[in-house]
C-alpha cells in the first residue's frame, strides 16, 4: 500500500459526509476504498491506534454508507474500535490524524462526536441490544403515528455490526435471543475475521469457521439463492429449492444456529468484494421482514502488508513507519507492570499445581499470553466473556484451585455481579488481578480503570490493594497467592514501572498493613520509594502527612520533596491495602500531623472514602485537629489525553498536591497543641 497520493486526496476532498458518497457511481467506490485505506493507514501511523480491524472493514464501511441513508439510518459499532474508516467518511477526515491525541477525536465511536456515532461504545458486545433497542423505538414511532393518523414517514434501518470476536459475549446472545421473539426489523452484520485481538477462542468461532468454510465465503448467485426467500412469495418458491440446496451445502442441513434464534442468516459473503457487497446490502435493505444477520467474511489488516504479515494484524499499533511498517517503541527503563505480574504468576504456579490463570480474550494485555507459555494447561481463555470468567474462577475455587482472574479493572465492571454474587458472598479465593488500573490515557474514559476501588472496597469478604511499585507488585502477588481464606483483588496500572530493583521471589505481606515511607521527624526516607532525595528536613515545620495508595506514590514522594524545602514536615506512607485499612497506621498519621491527604487513582468513594469512614467511625475528626482531603478521580469521564496530562487535570500530580497542602496548612512553624507526641512504636511501619 503507498502512501496518500494526490488522487486519493483529490478523490476524498470530494466526499464530506456519506450523502457525497452516495452521488458517486458504484463503479468508483473501489478507488474511494483504496483511498481511504491510505488515508487509515498514514493517520494512523501518526497517531498510534487500533489499524488491523479498520483496515478490514474498508469496503464493508463504504458500502454501508453508500446503500443506507445514514445518519438517519443508523449504524452501530461494535467496539467501535474499527470506526476509523467511517470517521474518514463522516465529516472528521480533517481531523483523522488527532485520532486518541488530546482535545482530538475519540479512538472509538462517541456519540458527542459525531451524529453519524448512533451509539458510543469501546467496550464489546452491545451493539445488538443498542441497536435492538432503536429499531423499537422506531416501531413505537411508527405506531404512534399511525393510532395518531399522521404520516409515519421513513422507516429507518438500523444496523449494527460486530466481530466474530466480540460475538463470543453473552450479551450479544441476549440480544439476538431477544431480537429473533421481537421480530423486529434489524439488520445485524457479522464481521467475521476470524481474529479477536488474540486468535479466537471457542466453540462459536469453531462455528462461523464451518459456516464460512468450502471458499470462504458464498458467490454471489448462491447468496442471490438464499436472498430468494426475502422477495415475494412467487419468485421465492421458485428460488426455494435452489436455495435449500446451497443452504444444506453450508449448514449441514439443519439450518444455522442464527436461524433458530429467529433472524434470516444471509452469506457468508465476500466482505472485499463491493460487486458481492453492494446489491447484498441492497436487497437486505429493501426487505421487510424481521432481523436479519448478514455473514460478511474479511481480513483483519486487508490491504498493508505488514499487518496482514504479523499474528495480531497490528490490532494496535504505536507509531510506525508507512513503508516498513516498523513501529517506534520506545526503550523502557524499568519492565511493564504487565510483564512482571506475568512472571510473578508463572513462578506461583512453579510452586503450586493449584494455581491456574483466567484471561477474557486479552492474553497479551494482562500477561497471561507469558503465563500460557509457561503452564498452558493452567490457562484459560474464555473469549470476551467477563462475567462468566469470574464464575468459571468461583467453580475452579470451589474445588480447591486458586484462580488468578486477570482483567482490566474497566471489563471487570461487566462482571459485577459475579464478583458479588457468585466469589465475594459465597467467600471464596478467587484473585482479582486488575491491569490498566487508573487512567490509560489515549484509550480514554471507556477504558479508564478509576471505579474498581469504589466497586470492590464496599464488598463484604473482599481484600482490595494496589501496588505502589513493581517490586511491590512481586510481593501483592505472593500475597494473593498465600491468602487462601476469601477473594482479594490487586489493582496496578498500564505502563512501566518506577525502576526499582524487583526482588528474587515474592514474600506475602501482611494482610491490612501499610509502611511508612518516609518520616516526617527524621525528615529522611525509610523503605524502598524512590526519589526521595536528601531533604532537610524540619520536623518543626507543619505537619502533613500523605497516605498514598498505588502508584501515586512516586509523586507523593516528589511533593514531599518540595513540601520539605517549603519548611513543611511530612510523613509519606503507602497503605497498600484500601481493605482492610491499617486502622493502626491511619489513626496515628491523623493524630500527629496538621493534614492528612489520601491519594488513589481511582474515583471518589474508593480508598479515600474507606479512609473517611474509619476516621469518621473511631472519633479522629471530632477534636477537629487534622484537616483531611481526599485526591481521587474527578467525578466526571476525563477525555483521552496522555496519563500524564490527565493526572495533572485530576490534581493528582506532585504539583497539584503540594498546592493541595499549601492551600489547607500554610507554611509555617507547628501548630502547638494540635498534634499528639509521636508514639514510640508505631505499627505497619517497615516493609514486610
Ligand atoms: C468487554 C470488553 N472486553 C474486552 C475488550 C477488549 N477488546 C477490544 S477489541 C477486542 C477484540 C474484538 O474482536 P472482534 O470483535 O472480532 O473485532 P476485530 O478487532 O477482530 O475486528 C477485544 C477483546 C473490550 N473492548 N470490551
């Protein structure tokens, strides 16, 4: 594929929004397609993000739009995440390379984006109920209007598409189950790649490969056979036997899995192939009956050659370079948190038999891909399918296996009532291994890992901690490992670590202590943090005391820092767990400093609220001598920006919470009176 040529350009400048595509001839929608998949490819280039799945949906995207009056008909994006193409075709061309930047456009469909985004999403699986649920509200217009004697006017269609990947959700089950009794009319394309990010997993993917088998996909006179049954009743009875015929071929007979659900399946067809495509889509359109799933065949990565060349089909990239398709990784300076839970886990599982590992369809994101080289037998892939992955973990705990389920803290949230009902109520260990925890950055709101601490810490049973750095990490690994009586959760977030040297094996941590990091009386580091200097510190100064949890830490330390040059005296401590508290800790930092700061990457009502509860509960607010504030998330969705931008923006950086304290407890000497002597032997101390 060559870069954006001037033709390409020439051609794109001539479509702004699909009603200018619709104008074109059929016949130039190949080039329109080729153009827009340059266009795809530089922007992204440029920009990092999802590619492969863009790349194979290139002509599907020029189709949909040229055959349906869109935005009035609407179409839904599963994920959302292959919407590139339709961003080029729907008036955000010139703003295509501020795709996942800041203050540019979203990596995935967003409804305040664009009236061509019907339906926000980024999370998997719900573009059937989305769009189910317009094609009733359009029935019920149509009705109304009729009881009310009105012109109904046009009928609009609505479509959504999804991946075989994310076919693999149950939601997408409850929908078309739903759909197939409603017998309303929806259309729903599946486009089957035969690729999630990682290959597929399941007997549904074993399913659409038989489907989809003998050619890959139907010709056109086969299709045009099995569409016979969608026209009027004469000419359908003379397509019939035909069509039984080339249906039997496909189907093994007894029909598809599809039909029995209620929709008319249609295909496989060429999802490349715009001469297959079109009058498919057309006759689709035009018919009247109830849902209907058209079976669309396509490459992931169609049409680059490095992304067709590689295993993942550059799902998603960083930069690259056009020509050679080499991406730009930067060189880390410590090992990604990913990488050292992976390890953590495989030396676990080196040790005991019992630990086995759960991923949903993100092998590679969470580091159980590590895991899976290591003990394949011991890994489970369940597909996108959160919630049953953390029953499928209560079941193997229930028989004494520990399972280490691994999702992002964001699709953890699919799966909550399982997390409630089925582990934390019945007490089992099952361990929560929560990647991605805190903000992610360029995947934005949708993917942001901020509500876990809020969700979890109010659960009965649950002991919920985060790792302030990697080697930390080792340690909470070994410690969900060793704690066998109730379920646990351990959140960390995407990226590298801080450097810190990682040691040897995991030692299991104390349940519900926290360490002191640095004192604010020596006004020198204790622990393992890192940069925290040579302050000097003054203990007569006023007394603030920062009580992180995860990997704020490394900016709380940087705040003390300053805080010390400012003549403050500052206690830094790392809770590490959000439940149970250190009461022990937490009770003594409030009774000998002037403020107390929690920090969490995570929203309100998390570990700060835990922290409020308790000081609440044992009496540490009623003398009124410690000011309190909790840092959390915003109580709004941060938009996409890099982590950095947007921990600043929460107030959440070394900066924000020095102005924090200056703001609450000017700089000064001591308040006398207002603080208690320091007691000789302070619990939760020392590292463990
Ligand atoms: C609930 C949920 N779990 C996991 C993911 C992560 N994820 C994003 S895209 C993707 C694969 C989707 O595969 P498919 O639907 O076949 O689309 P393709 O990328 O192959 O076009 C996954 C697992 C997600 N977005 N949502």
């Amino acid at each position: 594929m060559s870069p954006v040529s001037t033709e390409n350009t020439a051609l794109l400048d001539r479509i702004r929004v699909p009603s200018d595509l619709r104008r074109l001839p059929e016949s130039e929608l190949q080039s329109v397609s080729d153009a827009v998949r340059a266009e795809m490819i530089d922007a992204v280039s440029v920009t990092g993000g999802h590619l492969g799945s863009g790349l194979g949906v290139v002509e599907l995207t020029v189709a949909l739009h040229h055959v349906f009056e869109t935005p009035d008909d609407r179409i839904v994006w599963d994920v959302g995440h292959q919407a590139y193409p339709h961003k080029i075709l729907t008036g955000r061309r010139d703003r295509i390379r501020t795709l996942r930047q800041g203050g540019g456009l979203s990596g995935f469909t967003k409804r305040s984006e664009s009236e061509y985004d019907p339906f926000g999403a980024a999370h998997s699986s719900t573009s059937i109920s989305a769009a189910l649920g317009m094609a009733v509200g359009r029935d019920l217009d149509v009705a109304a209007a009729k009881a009310e004697g009105r012109d109904p006017g046009r009928r609009r269609n609505v479509i959504a598409v999804i991946g075989d990947g994310s076919m693999s959700a149950g939601m997408a089950y409850e929908a078309m189950n739903n759909a197939g009794a409603m017998h309303s009319r929806l259309i729903v394309v599946l486009n089957d790649n035969d690729m999630s990010i990682a290959p597929p997993v399941g007997a549904m993917s074993a399913y659409l490969a038989r489907l989809a088998s003998g050619g890959a996909y139907r010709s056109l006179r086969e299709t045009a056979k099995q569409l016979g049954k969608l026209l009027p009743k004469a000419i359908y009875e003379r397509a019939a036997r035909a069509e039984e015929y080339a249906r039997n071929l496909i189907t093994g007979g007894g029909g598809t899995m599809f039909e029995e659900l209620g929709f008319y399946y249609v295909g496989p067809v060429d999802g490349h192939n715009l001469d297959h495509l079109l009058p498919v889509l057309k006759n689709v359109r035009d018919n009247d009956q109830g849902p209907i799933l058209l079976h669309v065949v396509t490459q992931k990565g169609k049409g680059y050659a490095p992304a067709e060349a590689s295993a993942d089909r550059y799902h998603g990239v960083v930069k690259f370079d056009v020509l050679s398709g080499v991406q730009t990784k930067a060189k880390a300076n410590a090992p990604a948190y990913t990488r050292v839970f992976g390890e953590s886990l495989i030396k676990a599982a080196d040790a005991d038999p019992k630990v086995v590992a759960i991923t949903a369809a993100m092998p590679g994101g969470t580091g159980i891909d590590l895991f899976g080289k290591a003990h394949p037998d011991k890994t489970f892939d369940v597909g996108i399918a959160e919630q049953h992955a953390v029953t499928f973990a209560g079941g193997l705990a229930t028989e004494g296996y520990k399972p280490f389920v691994a999702i992002y803290s964001t699709f953890l949230q699919r799966a909550y009532d399982q997390v409630v009902h089925d582990v934390a109520l019945q007490n089992l260990p099952v361990r929560f291994c929560m990647d991605r925890a805190g903000l992610v950055g360029a995947d934005g709101a949708t993917h942001a890992g901020a509500f876990d601490l809020a969700y979890l810490c109010c659960l009965p049973n649950m002991t919920v901690m985060a790792a302030a750095d990697e080697a930390e990490l080792v340690h909470m690994v070994a410690t969900l490992h060793a704690h066998d009586g109730g379920p646990t959760a351990l959140r960390y977030p995407r990226g590298e670590g801080v450097g810190v040297e990682l040691p040897e094996r995991g030692v299991p941590l104390p349940i519900g202590k926290g360490r002191i990091v640095r004192e604010a009386e020596a006004g020198s580091p204790q622990g393992a943090g890192k940069g925290t200097g040579n302050s000097t510190g003054n203990s007569t100064g006023r007394r603030v005391a920062l009580l992180s949890l995860g990997t704020r830490l490394a900016e709380a330390l940087k705040a003390a820092e300053t805080l010390v040059e400012a003549g403050y005296a500052v206690t830094v401590a790392d809770a590490r767990f959000a439940k149970p508290l250190d009461e022990a800790l937490i009770l003594d930092l409030a009774s000998r400093h002037e403020a107390l700061l929690t920090l969490e990457e995570g929203s309100v009502g998390g570990f700060g609220a835990m922290v409020l509860h308790l000081l609440a509960a044992k009496g540490a607010l009623d003398a009124g001598t410690v000011k309190v504030r909790t840092l959390t998330l915003p109580d709004t969705y941060q938009d996409h920006d890099t982590p950095e931008r947007m921990y600043k923006d929460a107030k959440l950086d070394a900066q924000s919470i020095v102005d924090t304290v200056k703001d609450i407890v000017p700089s000064g000497p001591s308040k006398s009176g207002t603080v208690s002597p320091i007691s000789a032997a302070r619990p939760g101390r020392s590292r463990a």
